[in-house]
C-alpha cells in the first residue's frame, strides 16, 4: 500500500523540517513549500491526505491556498500553524485544524495518524 501524501507549506526553515520530519516518522511521503509558490504543482502531483499551511508566507496568502485547496480536494486535511491568533479565527471552519505557533511534535503526530485511519 502506498504512502499517504502530505505537503508541509511553511516559510520557516527550522519548522518546515521538523514538520516534514515529523510526517515521515508518522510513515508519510512529502513535499514542502517555502514561499507559497510552489503548491500549485505540489497539488498537481497527487492528492494530498494532508496539508500543514502557515497563514503567512512570501509568495501566497495562506487563506488563498487553503481555498484552493477546498476548491479541488474536499477530503485533504488541512491543519493551519500559525502565530497569528487573529487571523487564524477568520479560517476556524475552513481549516481541520488550527494550532497556535509554537506546535507539539506530539499534536501534529496526532493529526497524522488521524488522517491514516
């Protein structure tokens, strides 16, 4: 049986490995983007089971991706991490999930295994 897919969607360096560390212990197979400028041929690749997105990135508005995200995949999971707390309310309802920076190795597990069910 093949992997799950999952794209880690984050402009910090530090966090987008550890969140990309982290989906591979859980036994998935990802992609990252940096900027926000490479999701649209990440989501060309395959579909995903799941999406880590920050909310705020160079090159994309993280609510513009989660939309179209929704547009054409209606069963990926999406769980935004952000420090935003502001703006991580305007996506509660949109969005699977919505963890507050700084987010547990532990939590973010939790969601993969989840999606894997």
């Amino acid at each position: 049986m093949p992997k799950p897919y999952a794209i880690v969607i984050e402009d910090d360096p530090k966090l987008s490995a550890i969140f990309q560390a982290t989906l591979e212990q859980a036994d998935f197979t990802t992609a990252v983007d940096h900027n926000g400028d490479l999701y649209p041929e990440l989501l060309d690749h395959a579909e995903p089971a799941l999406v880590i997105l920050d909310l705020h990135l160079p090159f994309a508005s993280g609510v513009d991706i989660l939309d179209a995200i929704r547009a054409r995949y209606a069963h990926t999971v999406v769980a935004i991490v952000t420090a935003d707390f502001i703006k991580a309310k305007t996506v509660t309802g949109k969005a699977d999930h919505v963890l507050i920076k700084p987010v547990s190795i532990a939590r973010l597990l939790k969601i993969a295994e989840s999606v894997k069910v």
